[in-house]
C-alpha cells in the first residue's frame, strides 16, 4: 500500500488531463494501486434527496459506466452511516446482509462492502466503494483512517480541478437545480425537495441554461459535466 504523501504526488498534475472523464478514471486507479482492493465504483451524491448516482467502474480488466446505479441511500445504513460521519466504514458477513439490501446494483461475491466518503470539509458530494479485497486482506482501523484521509484528499483535489477551469457564474440555487436535474429528477420532484415553488425551479433552469450559453438542459448539464462543476 502507497503512503499518503506518495498518493498527493499522483496528484500533483490534475491540470495535463484531457477531461473530467479522464481524471476520474486516474482517481480510481490511484485509489486501486494504493489500497488492497481490485474494484471500484466511484458514485455522486447530492444531499437533497439523499440520491446517489452511479459514475464509473474500475478493476483489473477495464472499465464502465454505471449510469444505472441510482439509489436512496438513506434504504443502506453502512452508506448512510459513512456519509454522515464523513468517514471510510467496512462491513461484511452477517453485518452486510443487514446493511446492503438485495435490490442494491453492486453486488459482493464474498459478502463485503466498503466505501469511501469524498469531502471537504462538511460536504460531502460523492462516495467510492469496493466489494473485492485482495486474498489475505484485513480491514483495520489504520486502513479505514488512511481511506478517510483518501476521500478528503480527492475532495480537495476536485476542488482544484474546478478552480483551475473557467468560472461558471451559476448562482448556489441555479447549481442546486442543476445538480437534481443530473440525477434525472423531474421539475415536480426538485420543487418538493427544495420547498419552492414548479415555476421557481423552471426559472432557475432557465436561467442556468442561459449562463451555459447551452441549447437546452441536457447541453446544460453536459457542459458542467465537462467542466468539472458537477462530479
């Protein structure tokens, strides 16, 4: 397993990657070579609605989107549990029956489930988790404290990343809408999360989607996508 420092230093080029994609895929690699892991999924997560939502996949043999994964968290204690605490959580056996319903997209061939809050400070927007250990593996606290660190340290460094992009002028609200029309939710749905009215939430599309200078909300969405505003 790579130290932390040794982990940073991997990331000391963020600005030489062609896109968004790409430095993704090079986050969960970092976090494979570094970790005694051989998968992992890398998921966004917005705390209205408490959705999370399937990005890429990555082991030994490749990658794909996960586009498919679309999940309450709240309906998964471990997960739910580890994006409060903002804190690496394991578990597997009779705990992860009780922690991972059978309806979940990712599944365990041995019965174990770990994730990875990605934060800063007390948000928290995305989360990596594995179901493959490599043969031998124990989790300790030690490994579960270096992980934390990970996910705090990749927080930062999407921090960086967008900093290092030109600025989108979207207001907090206009970005909150953004981020619930990513996750597919209808106008009617992002209304009753945030407590406003249809025709607010409507206006506050249409005014991001002017400030995008986009098309229509999909072109919206995909520019923000590209550059870095939503993970």
């Amino acid at each position: 397993m790579s130290n932390l420092y040794t982990i940073q230093k991997r990331f000391d080029t963020i600005q030489s990657y062609a896109n968004h994609e790409e430095l993704l895929i090079h986050i969960l690699q970092v976090y494979l070579d570094s970790f005694p892991l051989k998968d992992a999924y890398l998921l966004r997560y917005s705390p209205i609605g408490f959705v999370a939502e399937g990005i890429i996949f990555l082991n030994e043999s490749g990658g794909s989107h996960i586009g498919e994964i679309r999940e309450e968290i709240r309906s998964f204690p471990i997960i739910y549990s580890a994006i409060e605490d903002k804190k690496a959580k394991f578990c597997t056996g009779i705990d992860y029956l009780k922690n991972i319903s059978i309806k979940y997209s990712i599944h365990s061939q041995n019965n174990s489930f770990l994730i990875v809050p990605i934060f800063i400070g007390q948000y928290v927007f995305g989360y990596i988790c594995s179901t493959q250990m490599e043969e031998g593996t124990t989790i300790t606290n030690k490994l579960l404290e270096d992980l934390t660190t990970f996910g705090n340290v990749i927080g930062q460094l999407f921090i960086q990343a967008r900093n290092g992009k030109k600025e989108v002028s979207l207001s907090k609200r206009e970005l909150e809408v953004m981020r619930q029309v990513a996750l597919g939710e209808s106008t009617k749905e992002i209304a009753g999360f945030m407590n406003l009215s249809e025709l607010t939430i409507t206006q506050y599309v249409k005014s991001a989607i002017k400030k995008l200078h986009a098309k229509n909300r999909s072109h919206a969405i995909s520019i923000l996508y590209q550059e870095g505003i939503l993970l």
